[in-house]
C-alpha cells in the first residue's frame, strides 16, 4: 500500500500546497480520498495515473474537499473511460454529480456508481470488494463529515511448499485444498491437516483518512491499529480554542487519536495557511507520539517498502522545506508579483553572500553546487513551473541532468528524517 499526499492545505490553497486529496496505491488500483481542486494536475504530477482510479471517497461538503471532482470525471470521459467508477460520500454526493454532469452535457462512457451515507449512522461498509473492504464512520464538524478506514482483508498464509512435499503433496487441488483451510487424505489413508503445511494469515495492511474533525471516538475507532493513520492537523496547540470553533484538530489532538489507537505511524495534513512552517506542528505531534511525520505533497508513504518503493515516480520535484531561511523567501515571494519577488531575490543574493542558494537562484550554477554538497537540497517550487524565461528553465533542466537531484524516500515507515 502505498500513501500519496496530493494537497495538504486546509480551507483554501497556498503557493506551495494544494487543497485536501490523497491517493491510496494498492496491487495497480487507486484509491482517492478527497479531491480538492487540482487533485488531478497533482495525481499526474505524482506519476499516478488517473484512469486507474477505483473508488472515490469524499469525506464531507466544504468545498476545498470536493472542488476537483467533476474536473477529474471530465477528464475520465475523455479519457474514454469504460470501467465503473466508484463514488463514495455524504447523502447529497449523487445529486451534486448528476447534476454537474447533466449540466455540463457530459456523455460518461462509464458508470458511476454512488454509494451515499445518510447522516445518524453508526458505521457502514461503503464498500467491500475481495480483498479489501472500506469502513465510514461519522465525525465531529461542523457538518456531517465522514473519516474512512481502508482495511485489507487478511492474506492466507504461508504454505511450507518443502514440508508439504516430504508428507507426500504433489497435486495442485491438494495444495488448494490445504491454503482454503481442508485437510487432504492422500491415497494411503494418511490425514494431512491444513494447519501443519500452512502458516498463520497474515494481517492486512489499513490506512485511515480522519478530515476535518475535532477529537472524537469515532476517530480512534478507525484508526485502531492502523498501520498509517493521516489525521488533520489543522492548528497548533496555541489555537486550541480556534480548532475548537471551526470543528478542527489541534496536531495534539491527532497525536491523541494515534496514542489511542495505537497506530503505527501518525501522519498529519491539512494545514492552516498561517503555517508557512508547518514543522512546529509536527513538533508538537511528536512530543505525544512518535513516529509522526509531516504529509508532503507528492512523497510518497510505503507500508512494504522493500516490495514498494520505485512503484510510484514522481514526475516533478518535490518540494523540500529544510531551513527557515527557504520559508522566509517562500512568503516574501508570494506575497509580491513573480518580478517582484526575483527583485527581492536579487537583493538578498547580493547582501547575504555565502547565503543558501534557492530556488529561483537560477544564474549561478556554482552556488548550486555549493548547496548540493551541503546536502541542502532546493529544489523547484511550483512557481518554477510557470516561469516564463524559457532560456533560464532550459539551463535548469541542463543542471538537472548533470546532476540529479536526491529523492528523499522513508526506507520503512519507522524511518526518521533528521531534518525534521
Ligand atoms: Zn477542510
């Protein structure tokens, strides 16, 4: 199973983070939960592809929640989609859809298929397939709002092919047999029982997506045992009583819901625009629970690394927040016009001197290298992208292929960045 953020901003988007999405990778299949705006600009540049879409699951109503779907199944129309579309949310979630679709006179190729929860429920399984089964549970917003757990049905276990062949297996119904859990007489009248040739089933792997909510039962219950829980943290401890007001988690209160679930590794989102560093909320996750990492958009979160790292590539650069120095650029630039912020730029560069280089240092390659081997590595914004200096994009790309930059991938789930 693999995590993919796709945005990670709360309410409305930054320059750097998009609004609320993330996909789920599992065996080529994907699974999305939420789709705010540009969640699928995010999904191509995440190297996933679009069409592999299974099931959609909204979590509620507020618009930077929802604002990407009909773009997306626009893009499956001309796509040509043929294969069902799943689309799992609040009661209200079709009517929205048909009428969009109705409106805009799309002609689906596909069906969609709607599986909507009334408010009042306790828990439902929205859906069940062979290997999987997804759970929605209701939260505590300030409208109905719905977390989900995506639960892997347990694998059979192990058949110890080498036992099975000294007590005399050789036929495939036998094996069949033995992993459904039969016992199997072989023609000389001996018993071989199921539970001696194989192993234990193994757990499946579970995520649980709990957006936007203040602390509540339901989300623990979700979570429990999960092997990723990605949990809002939309303010820090010091806005307790905003969260509170607006029906949001403090990164305390996500810390909280991971201690008592026992999750094996907190993840948190959804960020208020006023952290332009979002690292002091992952400091106060971890002060209550540990592992906890940050969501970054576009990195991807591996339950099986040595099985799933490589699967996904992504497609740009991610963007890394490594110092504070990068977050102040960030916000001066945006504030201003693009020129304006390179004129800004331009200042620093000649004041600061031996200063970071950063990403619109596009002039000196030697600065560039400096950084590299301090191992700080900058690397595009999404403004890059838009940058209209062709001439200047191309020496980037040039640099790029001289020297690549280091993708940064968690080897295990319990890994720890030191620049967190
Ligand atoms: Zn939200």
């Amino acid at each position: 199973m693999i995590i993919v953020p796709l945005g990670v901003a709360s309410a409305t988007p930054t320059a750097t983070r998009h609004l609320s999405s993330v996909a789920l990778w599992r065996e080529g299949d994907i699974h999305l939960f939420d789709c705010g705006e540009n969640a699928q600009m995010r999904m191509l540049q995440a190297g996933l592809k679009r069409s592999k879409i299974e099931n959609i699951f909204i979590s509620h109503f507020d618009v930077d929640h929802f604002s990407g779907l009909i773009g997306l199944i626009s893009t499956l129309q001309l796509q040509r989609r043929e294969n069902d579309l799943t689309v799992v949310g609040p009661k209200g979630i079709k009517e929205f859809l048909e009428w969009n679709i109705q409106f805009s006179k799309l002609d689906l190729g596909f069906t969609i298929n709607y599986v909507e929860v009334e408010e009042g429920i306790e828990s439902e399984r929205v859906v069940d397939a062979d290997e999987y089964y997804v759970e929605a549970r209701p939260l505590n917003h300030t409208k109905f709002c719905l977390g989900y757990r995506f639960q892997e049905k347990d694998k059979p276990g192990k058949v110890d092919a080498e036992k099975a062949e000294k007590l005399g297996i050789n036929k495939d119904e036998q094996y069949k047999a033995l992993k459904a859990g039969d016992d199997v007489e072989l023609e000389d009248g001996t018993v071989v029982k199921s539970y001696e040739i194989v192993g234990h089933p193994r757990p499946g792997d579970s995520f649980a997506y709990i957006t936007d909510t203040k602390y509540c039962p339901n989300s623990v219950k979700l979570a429990m045992n999960t092997n990723i829980l990605y949990h809002e943290a939309t303010f820090s401890e010091s806005l307790a009583d905003k969260a509170a007001e607006t029906g949001h988690s403090t990164s305390a209160d996500a810390a909280r819901v991971a201690n008592e679930a026992q999750t094996k590794l907190l993840v948190i989102s959804h960020f208020s625009a006023r952290y332009t560093n979002p690292f002091i909320l992952l400091q106060e996750a971890r002060e209550k629970f540990f592992p906890a990492w940050l969501a970054t958009e576009l990195r991807p979160i591996f339950t099986n690394p040595s099985q799933e790292k490589g699967i996904v590539q992504q497609k740009v650069y991610i963007k890394e927040i490594d110092d504070k120095k990068s977050g102040d650029s960030r916000g001066k630039s945006s504030r201003g016009g693009s020129d304006r912020g390179k004129k800004n730029f331009r200042k620093r560069k000649s004041s600061s001197g031996r200063g970071r280089s950063s990403d619109r240092d596009r002039g000196s390659s030697s600065r560039r290298s400096r950084s590299d081997q301090g191992r700080k590595r900058r690397e595009r914004s999404p403004k890059d992208y838009s940058d209209k200096r062709d001439n200047r994009d191309q020496k980037d790309s040039n640099e790029g292929t001289s020297r690549p930059p280091k993708h940064i991938t968690p080897r295990t789930p319990f890994d720890d960045f030191d620049r967190f």
